[in-house]
C-alpha cells in the first residue's frame, strides 16, 4: 500500500455529493486538495471544511462544459497547488426522460457535461500529471454507462462514452505512468438520486457517499505495479 499524505488532488464536481465525499476523505488523508464546481457558495463551504484537516484547499467556479473556463480554471488550481498528481473526474448531471419527448437540448446538456467536461479537465491536467511521475485519474461512470433502460438514454449513453474514452485514456497515458481508473458505481445516497426518487438513500441498505469514498481511497493506495483498471459496486441488499 502506498501513502497519499503530501500529495495534492483536483475534484470536479467537489463541493457536494460524491464529489465533497471524496475530497473530505482525501484531506483527512492528508492531501491538499482543489475542487470545482459552479456555485461559489458551496464551493466556500467545502474548502473551509477541507481545511479543517490541516491541508491546503482551493477551489475554481466554472462550468466543466466550456473548454476555455476549464483550461483557465484548472490552470489557477494547479497552480495554486504546486502542481497535481491525482485527478478524481466526478463532476456530471442526471437529467432523464424518453428518446421522443426528451428535449434535444438537455440530451446535449448531459454529453456536455459529463462526457465532454471528463475530457476537457482530463485534458487539461495532463502535462501536471505527467510531470508528478506518478499520477492518478479516476473516472467516475455508472452502472447505467454499463447496460441502459428505458427514460435515461441520455444518462447512460454518455456514461458508456466516458467508460470508453477512460478505456483510450488508460492505453495511452499508462506509458507516462498514469494510472487511469474507470469507476461504474451503481445508485448512491447523493442529494441528486434522492430528489430524482432513484433512491430512498435508506443508510441501513443504500450505497453511502462515504462508501464510494473509502473505495477511491483504497484504490489509489495500491502500490504503483498495480493499475484498477475497472470497477463497479453495488448496494449489497438494497
């Protein structure tokens, strides 16, 4: 197992959700962490409480969906950082309804953001990865990227997009000693799965943000030989 003290992360989608979950459990790790997101206030909150750990944190307030604010974005928190060697890709929406009466424009919205704004930030931090020597990217997908249903075609084919590009991502960027992990979580007690009743986030049965968490965490513990290229979990009994 490796130690993740001293090393600095980047966390789109950081200040709610999955996203603050796994930035609290980083920083309790000792990692000095950055995250993103589009409301300032949240983002304000967040980086008080990751503070409270004794590391650095920052944050940037844009929208993963616009290239030029990504690149502007993640270049003020590599560099207020000192540099990045672990990228937790999370930032996404969940916006669903059938192929007829989905409006073109929010089937566009989901890509834009979780699709594209994987590619845009991953992008955009390769060289910082690529000069730590040994970087990080995890991929947050879903087990919807996995198989889709009926109502959440846009959901899950861009979800199955970004398990793909993570998939290409993996093959080229391993040769720089970036380990590139595709994650495919299934439903999890988040804000987001409640208020759309995928979920009753029942904590005795439901699939915890602390979970996901303590996965990420274990994962990037493992010694460097070793690359996690895949991985989903499951709510035991749900």
């Amino acid at each position: 197992m490796s130690g993740l003290k001293g090393k600095k992360a980047i966390v789109t989608g950081g200040s709610r959700g999955l996203g603050k979950a796994v930035a609290l459990a980083l920083a309790a790790e000792g990692v000095h962490v950055g995250i993103t997101g589009q409301h300032e206030g949240n983002l304000q909150a967040a980086v008080s409480e990751l503070r409270d750990h004794g590391v650095e944190a920052h944050y940037a307030a844009f929208d993963v969906a616009n290239e030029a604010d990504v690149n502007s974005g993640i270049n003020k928190l590599a560099d207020a950082l000192g540099g990045v060697d672990i990228l937790i890709n999370n930032a996404g929406v969940g916006l669903f309804g059938t192929l007829t009466e989905m409006p073109s424009a929010d089937f566009k919205k989901v890509f834009d953001i979780n699709f594209y704004g994987v590619y845009y930030v991953a992008k955009a931090l390769y060289p910082y990865l690529k000069a730590s020597g040994h970087g990080d990217v995890v991929n947050v997908a879903s087990t919807a990227g996995l198989k889709g249903g009926g109502g959440m075609s846009a959901y899950a084919a861009s979800k199955a997009a970004v398990i793909s590009l993570s998939q290409s991502m993996m093959a080229e960027w391993r040769k720089d000693d970036i380990r590139v992990i595709t994650l495919t979580p299934s439903t999890i007690a988040t804000d987001m799965s409640i208020q759309l009743k995928l979920t009753d986030g029942n904590p005795e049965k439901v699939l915890q943000p602390e979970d996901f968490a303590q996965w990420v965490l274990d994962i990037l513990k493992m010694n460097r030989r070793a690359l996690i290229a895949n991985g989903s979990i499951f709510s035991t009994n749900p």
